[in-house]
C-alpha cells in the first residue's frame, strides 16, 4: 500500500498537524519523526485538560491490560496513560492493529494547544516508552505492506505540505536527492551534518551530529555556529528571559547553508525569522538557537520547511535523503 496525507501548519509553523483516523475517529496529530510514540487525547483523559480537543474512544479497540506509557521531552512537557490496540488510518494507508497510547494526563503545553489532539511518532521503535514491552510506530507496522519502506515529508512555510508513505513523489523537489547514512543508536534519524556558511559562500567547518526532527520547531546548532550567525545580525543578542537569540524584527536575517551528502542546502533568512517575543511585534525570536544541553543538533521544522526528506529504511542501514524543494 502507499499514500499522501496533509501536513497542516499552526500559527508561525510551531507544528504541523496531519488527519489521521485513529478507531472511528479522526485526530489531528503531530507527526513526530524525533520519537516513537503514537499517543492520543482521549475519553479518558480529564475533561479539565482535554477540553477542545478530539477525543480518542478507547472502546473500539482493545485494551493491553497492565501497559502504560509515560513520555516527557526537552522542553518539559510530556503525557502518559494506557495503551490500546486499535485500526490507524493515515492517507489511506491502514495499520489493522496499531498501538494506539492514550493519555489520562497531558502537561499544560498540550492542554492549551487545542489544535493538536496527539502525536504519531516516526523516530524508531526502540525508544517507544511502551512498558513492560515497546511497541512499534505507525511507520514500523506498515513498513512491510508498503510499495517501498520509507516515507518522505514535504513541509513548507505558512501552507499544507504532505508526508508520503511508500513511495517517492519526484515532483516534490528538484534536482537530485543527496543521501547520509543514519546511525540509529540512539533510536533518531541521526547522521552527520557537514560545513555551513552564513548569508552565502563556500561551506566551511561542521555542523557534526543531527537528527531530522519534525516534532521541534526550531534548529539547535553548536554555540560556534549559532555566534557565527548572529554576528552578520545588528540587532541580536542573547536574551536569556526569552531564553535565546531575538533581534528587530524589521531586520533581514540572513541565510543559513548546511552541506549534507555532499550537497548545500539553503534555509532561507526569511524562513529563520521564527516570531515576534511579544504581541508589540517589535523583538523577534529566531528560528536558529544553541544546542546546548541537548547533546547533538536538532534540523527541526525551520530547516525541513526548505528541503525534501525521505526518511529511507529500503537497505540494511536507514539513511536519510534530501533535495531542494
Ligand atoms: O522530542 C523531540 C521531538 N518531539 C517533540 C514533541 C514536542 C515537545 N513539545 C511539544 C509541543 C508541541 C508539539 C510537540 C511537542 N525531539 C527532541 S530530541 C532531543 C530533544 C531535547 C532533549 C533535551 C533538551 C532539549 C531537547 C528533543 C526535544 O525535546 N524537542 C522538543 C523541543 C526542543 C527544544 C525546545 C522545545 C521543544
């Protein structure tokens, strides 16, 4: 089987949202190719932290007595809950069995996103919270009945983009797809990324180790790289109240060149001015920030927004390709 599904942005492109029929019902959820867990809003999530949202009704599916699931990210959010088998429907392509994790608690950051009713996690299954047996994603469950095992993700900026499963659609991008291997050690789409230079110019330096992450807005780069940046932008500094680099939001930023496979990307200065800090719209935040703390850097929507990706399991090591959209 194969199929295409919209990629629907939220306000500043903070996440992405996809239809996904998840039992009976349709969901919006965040695909997130940085974990691999497949959880839901639910009827048995509490009515004070789930109001606004789609909710998940467990009673199509059937309960894994004794699982339950726990996940928190970087940033402090997170959720937990029980674990169900269910039907998972995603642009056509069917998981007949899918392990479907719904939440009895969400943090406030998802509580308050009413937009987002869950994530579908496309990193690989190891790091699936599952307890006591992790589950597979949604993409290791069909992987086997898919026309080619992988998928690919076509995001763009302030419009619907689309993830693909099974098949690669060449009119999404142009040029040739450049490939890297991944290492899966850590359970990401992780990889080496090579030189970079800022506004335009020869590729110089490394990026090192990144992961290709549609579930974190931002990029997450190496301290050297991210002051490199900031230097060629009059107006930035380092605010640590916003917790990050801001500058006037009426300067042009300029662009971002990262080599990967061989080949150089540019992420746009207009994609990397992220949003204003406050509702005056004078400070803005930018959409490259430090790494640091995180142990690798993040190629999060700020980047996959400017390129194609195929998230390619087809030989014996996953590998990653990308091309110019
Ligand atoms: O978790 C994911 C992908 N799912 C995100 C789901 C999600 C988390 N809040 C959400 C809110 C809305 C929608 C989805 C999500 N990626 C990775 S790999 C390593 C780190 C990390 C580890 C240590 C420290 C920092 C990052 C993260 C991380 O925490 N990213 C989110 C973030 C990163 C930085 C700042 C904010 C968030």
């Amino acid at each position: 089987q194969s199929g295409e599904v919209a990629a629907n942005p939220e306000q500043y492109d903070e996440s992405y949202l996809c239809p996904v029929q998840v039992g009976q019902t349709t969901l919006n959820l965040d695909f997130d190719t940085g974990s691999a867990d497949l959880w839901v809003f639910s009827t048995l999530t509490p009515k004070s932290e789930s109001t606004g949202h789609s909710l998940y009704n467990p009673s199509t599916g059937t309960k894994k007595s004794g699982y339950t699931w726990d996940i928190s990210y970087g940033d402090g959010s997170g959720a937990s809950g029980t674990v169900y088998a269910d039907k998972v429907v995603v642009g056509g392509v069917t998981a007949t069995s899918q392990a479907v994790e719904a939440a009895t608690s969400v943090s406030s950051q998802f509580e308050q996103d009413t937009d987002n009713d869950g994530l579908l996690g496309l990193a690989f299954s190891s790091i699936n919270t599952v307890e006591p047996q992790a589950q597979k994603t949604f993409f290791d469950s069909v992987k086997g009945s898919l026309a080619k095992p992988l998928f690919t993700a076509d995001l763009k900026k302030g419009a619907a983009g689309t993830y693909d499963f099974g098949y690669i659609d060449s009119s999404k991008y142009t040029g040739s797809i450049s490939y890297v291997n991944v290492n899966t050690a850590n359970g990401f789409w992780e990889f080496t990324a090579s030189g970079y230079a800022v506004g335009s110019g020869s590729v110089s330096g490394s990026v090192g180790d990144a992961i290709a992450d549609t579930g974190t807005t931002l990029m997450y780069l190496p301290t050297t790289v991210v002051q490199a940046y900031y230097n060629k932008v009059d107006s930035a500094d380092y605010d640590s109240n916003q917790g990050g680099y801001t500058y006037d939001c009426s300067e042009n930023l300029p662009n971002f060149l990262i080599s990967l496979g061989g080949k150089t990307f540019t992420v746009s200065g207009t994609d990397i001015n992220f949003a204003p800090v406050d509702s005056s719209g004078e400070t803005c935040f930018g959409g490259i920030q430090e790494n640091t703390g995180i142990g690798m850097s993040i190629l999060g929507d700020i980047f996959l927004k400017s390129v194609f990706v195929v998230f390619d399991q087809t030989q014996s090591t996953p590998r990653l390709g990308f091309a110019a959209q």
